[in-house]
C-alpha cells in the first residue's frame, strides 16, 4: 500500500542514493579518477533538458495540441547537429577564460562589463523563475495525487492553502537544502561538480526509466501494442485530430517558433550551460553527444502519444487533468510500484532541474551581482579580510534558498492559471534573448558592450510586456484592462497584438518582437559604437577561439605583484590551501620545484586572475587582481597605456590626417589670397602706369610749345597767342586730370566728403542743364527736359549730384552729331526711386563697350582719327558717385541709333549702408 | 638738305609741335594720327623719317615699327619713336622692333630737333 510515510521514505532513499553517487563521484573526482569522463554521462547530464515539463507536460500538451509537443524536443535534436561548431567553440572559450556561468560568458566577452553581467543575471534569474516554480508545482500536484492513492484525483487549488500547510513549501525548502548541499560543499576555482554531474547523470536514467516503464505498460499490458492503441484511438474522431496539423491549436507558425525558441533555450538554459559548457570535462564527448543526446529525446517521447491516447480513452469525462496521466494511468490500474516509480521519475525530472539550475543562478548572482557591489562598498573592507571563502559560500547559499523561494512565490501567484507547458515556455523566450548577444558575439568582432546592453534591454523589456506581465495580469495578479485594450487604451500597445499584429500566438508573437527589438538594438548601437580596447581584445579571443587554441593573453595585467601578494590574494577568496594547491599545480606545470621560485609575471598575474574568476567571475577577478597589481610602480595605468598604444597611434594618425588636410586648405587659401593681391598689384601698377601716360600727354605739349616759344622770339602773333592757347588749354586739362584722379582716389578709398542734404532733384537738373546749356546751341544740339510734376526731395550731395549731371550731359554733347543732334532728359518716379535718363541721337555705343566705358581711362571713340577730349574717368567717378548714394548707373545703347546713360537714386538715403558696399565694388 | 618726316601721333597738339619744330629745320612733313594711316603715308609720302608714337589707335607703335621694317622698299627709312612709355623694357621692345632712336615724352626741343638731325646726316652718305 502506498500511504503517505511510504512515499516520503521512498523519496528520501532516492535523495540519499542521489547523495551516496554525488559523494563518490566527488571521491573519486579528487582522486583524479573521474567517473563522469565519458561522453555517455555527459549525454545524460545534457538530459536535465528534460524536467518534469517533459516527464508530465508533454502528455498534457499532446492531449489538447498533438504532435503539437514535438518542437521542444525537435528544436534541441537541430542544434545538436550544430554542436560540434558552436558548443564546442562555446566550450572552448570558456576553458580558456575560465568563465563559470552564462552571465560571465557575456561578461567576458564584451570587455569582462560587470554591468552586463549583473544584467545577464537579473534576466535569467527573472526568466527562470516562472519555471522552477513549474517544477514545484509539478513535484507538489504529483505528491497530492499520489497520497490519495488508489483514488483518482485532481490536485487541489494549492493557492488557497495556508503557507504552513502547503505540502509544496515544504517541498522547495526540501529542494533548497538538498541544493546547497549538492552545490556548495566548496567552492571551487572551475566551478565544477563532478559529483553532481553523476547525480544529475544519474536522475536522467530514472526518469527515463520510469517514462517507459509507463509507457511500457500502457502500451503492452493495457493495450496490444501501439498498433492496438492507435487502432482503438481512430474510432474516436477528436483523437484521430491530434495526430496532424489540421484541427489541433498548432499551426505552422508556431510550430516554427517553438521549434527556433526550444533550439535556442538547450544552448542559453542557464542549467544547459552550466552542464554542457562548465561542467564539460572533456570536449571529444560532444561527438557522441551530438547523436546520444537526441536519441535520448527520441526515447522519452516514444510513448507519449500512446500514453495520452490510453489516458484519453481511460478519463473520456475529461476530469482528469491530462497533465497527470502519466501518473493516474498506473494509479487506475492499482498498480502500487508502477505508481511509485512514476513518482520517483517526476521527482527525478523535477529535482534535477531544480539542482543545476538553482546553482548555475546562484553562481550568477553572487559573482556578477553581489560580488561586484560588494568589492565596490568599501565600508565592508572586503580586501583587508583574511578568507572571503566563507562569505562567498555564504552569498551562494543565500541565493539559492532565494531563487527557490522566488519560484515558490510565483507558484502561489501564478502557477495555477497556467498549464506546465506555458510557463516553461516563457522561461524558453526569456533565456532567448541571450542568443544575439552570445552568438552574436562569438561570431562578430564588431560587436560592443554597448550593443549587447541595448540588445538585451530592449529584449528583455518586450519579453516583460508581451509575455511576462499578461501572464501576471490573467493570474489575477495585474489589471487584465492593459491586456485587453491595451496600455492607456491603446489597441497599438495590446501586450499580445503589440503595433496590430495579431493572429499569432502569445510565445510566436513575443518571440517576434523581441528577437527583432533585440537583433536591431543589437546590431545597430554595435555599428555605431566604437569598442574599447579591452572589448577588441576579447573580441578576438572569443571569435577567433577555434583558430587560436592558445590566444594571446594581451590583456593580462602585467606588473610587479609577489608571488606571496598573489597567493595570499587567490586565498582570500577559494580558502588558503585550495590556493597553495592550486599554485603548486601552476608550478610544478611551469617547471619549478615549489611555487616561492615562481616569477611573478604577467602569466602568474594571468593564472591567478583566471583562478579568482572561477570563484567571483571575470570582472571581479580583474577589479581584485588589478588593486594589487596598481600599488607597483608598474602600475594598471601604465599597462593600460602601453596596451592603448595602438588605439592612440590609430587617434593620432587621424589627427594628422585631419591637420593635413587642414593644412591642405589653408595653403589653398593663402594661394588664392595671393593671386588676387598680385591681380590688385598688377591693376595698381596698371592704374599708375596709365595716369603717368595721361600726365605725360599734356605736360609734353606744354613742355613743347613752351620751349618753342623760348627758342623763337620772333614767332607771328597769331602763331604765338595760338602756341599759348594750346598751353593754357594743356595745363587746364593736367589740372582737371589731376583732379579727376585724386577725387577716384578720395571716393575708392572712402576718404571722400559727401555733404549730403536734403535736395530738390528738379533745381539740380535744371540748373545742370542752364549751365550747359551753351554748349549745346554752340553745337547746334537740341536739349529737351521731361519732369513731372512732383519730384520728391531727395537725401544727397548736391554738388556731387551736379557733377553726374553735368558730366552726363557733356558725354552727350560730345557724342552727339552736330547739328542735328537731340538730347532729352527725363526724370521719372520708379519703385526703385528717382529715376533720371540722359537720351541721345548719336552713334551709339556697341554692346562689348557698354562695360568698358565704366572702366579708368577708357573711353568710346579711340577708333577716329581724332581722341576725343576727356580724361577717361568722368564716367567712373560717376557710378561711383551714384552708389554712393544707394542707387545704380547704367547705359542702354543701340549702335547707330543713339545711347540713353541711366542712374536711380532711392528715396530713402542709404548713402551711410552703401559706403561700404561702394568700396567694395568700385574697384 | 630737305627730307620727308613723318609725324604719328594721336595728340593733335604734339603733332601740331612737331610739325612746327621739323618744318622750321627745312623738311617737309606729313602727319597720321593712327597706325592704318601711318603705314599708308609711309608708302605713298615715302619718308626718309618716321617720328612715331606708340599708344596709337588700330594699329599701335610697335606693330607699325615692325610693318616698316618688313618692307623692302624702306630699307634707308629711319624710325625715331616718341612716346610716354619709358620703362627699360619697352624701350628694348622697341630697339627690338627696329626703332633707331627711343625718346620718351615729354621731350626737350633741342634734344629732339639734334637727333633728328644725326638721324638725317647718316642717312646721306648712302642717300648720295
């Protein structure tokens, strides 16, 4: 009979029989013959894979969905083959760098972060918890069942029991104490426990057997083999719908996402690392693991579709719960053994998971988490205590009982709305988001610190919203209303059709979303993020890991530590004389008789810093090493510039770059500044060159005529006064030339006096044309003078305003054809301002002279025979005048039909803003 | 001795000086005041001395100096330029050209009327 002291007393046989092969294997470990260094114990290790999800949920999800329970099983089979590249590769760099936990993985790789780590962690521990409280709930339903033997029961709504009398905490206190005593006997630089292998190795043949001991006799005692079972099973039409895609909840998206998100989670599974990457001893055993382990997934699902069918067919009420099937079967039967059998096998496929993966998350938080914190408080004067061995055994214990205790806690505020398989499936999706960053990482050197934070942030924070809190919210234990209608309402933010997209199921959906928040964030902070040195540096030690077995440690810290220092350090933290031991290895392995002859160089420094990895992780171990080794004159800073040398080389062959090119431009630059002072020279030189010709003119007829008239006394008198004209008409002209020149000086150089007033345009015009007009009737030129009524004052220079008129009008005197010839002057009120034209009939001025009359010394008419009088600069002066006072001079000209010289002046005086401008552009 | 001058200048008044100074010496002159004319009188007026200006209309000084000298039938012509410009490299332009005499402006009366009279008085022996 099975009462309730019997079951207790069986189960406590099996722990003690699991502690009895733990302790030998311990034994024989540290007699250096290992029990557990064959590829097949590693297979069955792998085999914590499956926990009691599989052992009861896989019948409970082939009852509602089918085949539907394959891709868990599907996944890990496809990345079995991919073992012997990825695992091994993950093996081997965790050897090299002596990393101890998945945290510490990603830790070390993007720089040895301690924030990465930390938050490694605080994601597994959150992702994991939903799933060791599945186990609990598992263990506790199984134990209720079974105490009411032989009748069939439904496990009670554990919820409502009262702490002290819930079966099942008594259950997780069990699981804790049993953990550390499994887990933290010692501790121990590798972070290995071979003893515990053998258990774990051990549970899996349980389970195993207790699976298709079942399955066995359901299939060939209950019913004639599964021939008769399937053929039983056909007659009912909602079973013949399990065995296909059609009619069951499975289709083909989530069939592919479960089976990606299961190939992911036997890879990054915390208690998957820790047994197939710490624990591994010998990397060969991957070659037979990569067929065993599949097939051991093959033979644990063999009889779960004859198991579920028979369970089917036995409980057609729909009473019982598929998910205890596998129990209740043998339980139907009275088939006391088989019964108890069963409950070991799920207490075995329960506890084993519970075991693995509460230490590798406890070896997560007290090296990446509370270690780290703590070397930082100083107030606990970490450095200074003798041996920290205690206190680290001390913090992993503690995390232990509070991660077992965090799955207690979510079992009493979740565990019943949820069948097993979902909330294992949330662990799945969670640990996922590990994948970019580890793989990502092992495969890109391009990949950063930064890159890997963002990723696994925004992943983790989809998983939060998409998967975790409505698992909460349909627990009773958040609002349901954000789940429903979305966060503040809006139906873009529904946790489960988050931006509209609906149609897939919660795990397909989140693991959507967040794979591809995680993989962009990841890959694109990457790309944008320059990593630092010690991040390239492991970069390649990771990537680069299968074709350099023996990297270069380039970022050991190099220094002048004592051996003793060292030693005393490593002590400190593994117990002293786990480190005397450990030193005398390292030693007697570098061929010196005891560890005082060891030299203190930066491979010792490395071997301690690898050894104190193991017990605090790799970036503890580098903080705690690195405060011995800074004290040296060969300081951490020094090294850390020698290691820099290369980045800097790379930064200052940059700067250089940048200075050439600098330099490149200002060269430019001078040399066009230079071209244009030579064209200014030039043009000066011009300037002066043509002045002194036009001095020259007149003062050699003057000089002539001057001389004739000294040698000559007896000259005529109309000979004499005609000689005496052309000089006094000769040195007019010098003069008005001189003039003419220091006033384009004066005006150009801005020196000029402007006497601007308020002036009455019309006066000017027509005093203007009162003045020459003799000049014109002398010619026989008609003058004509078109004003209007009113023309508005102006602000200007009268006097200079008289010259533009005055010379524009002697032009056109000049210009014009005697007798016959017509001028006319217009004044107009344009939109520009005052407007005043200049019309004459003479020959015209071509269009290539139209800008060249405005130039010094240039002057229309050099084609006849005769020059023309004039100095060449009336018309410059002029338009310098002009835009003094804001406005333009222009000339419109056809040849041979006359040219109309133009000028507008605003209303408005600028002549103080224009200065400037006038300066600029006279020249 | 009576000999052709001719004048090129686009200053009436210097042409007016030069024609006063060169006729009272005894010669007789005619006057241009571009380079198209120059060249023209020079084949027509066939002077033994071309008093020649450089900053000229159309065609200027120089070019003319070097039309001259590029035509046979003025093998006995002197050329005397008179002009403002009298930077060392324009006066070696123009000995390049084939000026005999380079005089810049403004020019003493004397000086003028000696050279053209040195100018002249080697010309004889071969105009004999």
């Amino acid at each position: 009979m099975l009462t309730g002291s019997v079951i207790v007393l069986a189960s406590f046989i099996y722990v003690g029989l699991l502690f009895a092969i733990a302790y030998y294997g311990d034994k024989r470990a540290d007699a250096g013959r290992s029990i557990i260094a064959n590829p097949y114990i590693y297979a069955l290790s792998l085999a914590v894979y499956c926990t009691s999800w599989t052992f009861y949920g896989s019948v409970g999800r082939a009852a509602t969905s089918g085949i539907g329970f394959l891709p868990i099983y599907l996944g890990p089979t496809l990345t079995a083959m991919l073992w012997g590249y990825v695992l091994l590769k993950m093996v081997r760099i965790s050897k090299a760098n002596r990393i101890t936990s998945i945290a510490d993985f990603v830790a070390s790789r993007y720089g040895k972060s301690q924030l990465l780590g930390g938050l490694v962690t605080v994601i597994a521990v959150i992702g994991i918890v939903p799933y060791i409280s599945l186990q609990l709930k598992a263990v506790s339903n199984s134990f209720s069942i079974i105490l009411k033997y032989p009748a069939i029961a439904t496990p009670d709504n554990e919820a409502m029991i009262p702490l002290l009398a819930d079966n099942t905490f008594y259950i997780a206190l069990l699981l804790a104490i049993f953990t550390i005593l499994f887990g933290t006997r010692h501790l121990d630089a590798s972070e290995r426990h071979e003893g515990l292998v053998a258990a774990i190795a051990f549970e899996s043949v349980v389970k195993l057997f207790a699976f298709i001991a079942v399955g066995v006799y359901v299939t060939y005692v209950l019913y004639d083999g599964f021939a008769d079972i399937f053929s039983s099973a056909i007659e009912y039409p909602q079973l013949v719908k399990l065995l296909d895609f059609g009619g069951t909840s499975v289709d083909y998206a989530s069939w592919a996402s479960l089976t990606f998100l299961s190939m992911l989670a036997i890879l990054f599974l915390p208690r998957q690392f820790q047994i197939a990457v710490v624990e591994n001893v010998d990397e060969r055993h991957l070659k037979k693991a990569v067929w065993l382990f599949p097939l051991y997934l093959l033979a644990i699902n063999i009889f779960v579709l004859p198991i579920t069918f028979a369970g089917l067919m036995h409980f057609p009420a729909g009473n019982v719960d598929a998910d205890t099937f596998v129990l209740n079967l043998p339980i139907a039967q009275q088939q006391s053994l088989l019964t108890l059998i069963v409950f070991i096998g799920g207490l075995s496929a329960a506890t084993g998971m519970v075991i693995v993966e509460t230490i590798a998350l406890s070896t997560m938080v007290c090296n990446n988490l509370v270690m780290p914190v703590l070397l930082r408080l100083n107030v606990l004067h970490l450095h200074e205590r003798a041996d920290l061995s205690t206190l680290i055994v001390g913090i992993r214990r503690g995390a232990i009982i509070g991660v077992i205790m965090l799955g207690y806690a979510y079992f009493r505020l979740a565990g019943e709305a949820y069948a097993l398989v979902s909330i294992g499936l949330i662990s799945f999706a969670a640990v996922a988001q590990f994948a970019p960053a580890i793989l990502g990482g092992m495969f890109w050197k391009g990949a950063t610190r930064r890159g890997a934070i963002c990723g696994l942030l925004t992943g983790f924070a989809v998983w939060t919203y998409t998967l975790l809190l409505p698992s909460f919210a349909k627990s009773g234990w958040l609002p349901i209303e954000f789940v429903e209608h979305g966060l503040f309402g809006m139906t873009l933010l529904k946790p489960l059709e988050l931006f509209g997209l609906g149609g897939l199921d919660d795990i397909t959906h989140c693991l959507f979303w967040s794979m591809f928040c995680n993989i962009g964030a990841f890959i694109a902070v990457s790309l944008v993020t320059t990593p630092s040195f010690a991040e390239q540096v492991q970069a390649a030690l990771f990537v680069d890991a299968h074709s350099a077995p023996r990297p270069q440690r380039a970022e050991s810290l190099r220094g002048d530590a004592s051996v003793n220092e060292l030693m005393t350090l490593v002590g400190r933290f593994l117990g002293q004389r786990r480190a005397r031991v450990a030193f005398a290895a390292y030693a007697q392995k570098r061929g010196t008789r005891s560890a005082r002859e060891l030299k203190p160089d930066a491979d010792l420094i490395h071997f301690a810093e690898t050894l104190l990895a193991g017990a605090i992780g790799a970036g503890s171990a580098r903080v705690v090493v690195a405060s011995i080794v800074q004290e040296e004159p060969l300081g951490i800073d020094k090294v850390m510039n020698i290691l820099d040398e290369t980045s800097q080389a790379l930064a200052h062959s940059r700067e250089l770059e940048q200075k050439s090119r600098e330099l490149e431009i200002a060269t430019e630059e001078l040399r066009s500044a230079n071209q244009r002072l030579q064209e200014l020279d030039r043009l000066k030189d011009d300037f002066v060159s043509t002045v002194t010709h036009e001095l020259r003119t007149p003062l050699t007829s003057i000089r002539a005529f001057s001389e004739i008239l000294q040698d000559n006394p007896a000259l005529e008198l109309t000979q004499r006064e005609k000689f005496l004209g052309i000089i006094t008409r000769e040195s007019e002209r010098l003069t008005r030339l001189i003039n003419q020149v220091l006033d384009l000086a004066k005006i150009e150089s801005g020196n000029a006096e402007w006497r601007t007033a308020d002036i009455d345009v019309r006066e000017v015009i027509e005093d203007a044309l009162s003045s020459t007009s003799q000049l014109f009737s002398d010619n026989g030129i008609t003058l004509e003078l078109r004003l209007p009524d009113a023309l508005p004052r102006i602000s200007a220079d009268r006097d200079r305003l008289m010259q533009v008129m005055l010379n524009l009008l002697s032009n056109a005197a000049k210009y014009c054809h005697n007798n016959g010839g017509q001028v006319i002057v217009t004044g107009a009120l344009t939109p520009d301002g005052l407007r005043v034209d200049v019309a004459d009939n003479g020959a015209g001025i071509s269009a290539d002279d139209q800008h060249v009359i405005f130039e010094k010394f240039r002057q229309v008419g050099d084609t006849l025979t005769q020059k023309p009088h004039g100095t060449g600069l009336g018309l410059p002066i002029c338009r310098q005048i002009v835009q003094h006072f804001g406005g333009r001079l222009w000339v419109e000209s056809t040849p041979g039909r006359g040219a109309t010289f133009s000028f507008v002046l605003p209303l408005g005086s600028r002549a103080g803003n224009e200065t400037a401008a006038a300066r600029k552009f006279g020249t | 001795m009576t000999r052709r001058i001719l004048i090129v200048d686009d200053e009436l008044n210097i042409v007016t000086s030069l024609d006063f100074l060169l006729k009272s010496e005894g010669h007789e002159v005619a006057t241009a005041h571009n380079g198209g004319e120059a060249l023209q009188q020079a084949a027509t007026f066939r002077p033994h001395l071309v008093v020649l200006d450089v900053m000229l209309p159309v065609i200027d000084g120089f070019e003319v100096c070097r039309r001259l000298r590029a035509d046979p039938s003025q093998r006995s012509l002197k050329i005397l330029i008179l002009t403002a410009r009298g930077r060392a490299a324009e006066r070696e332009r123009g000995h390049a050209e084939g000026a005999d005499v380079y005089m810049t402006k403004p020019f003493a009366t004397r000086d003028l009327v000696a050279r053209v009279r040195e100018l002249l008085r080697c010309d004889e022996p071969g105009n004999a």
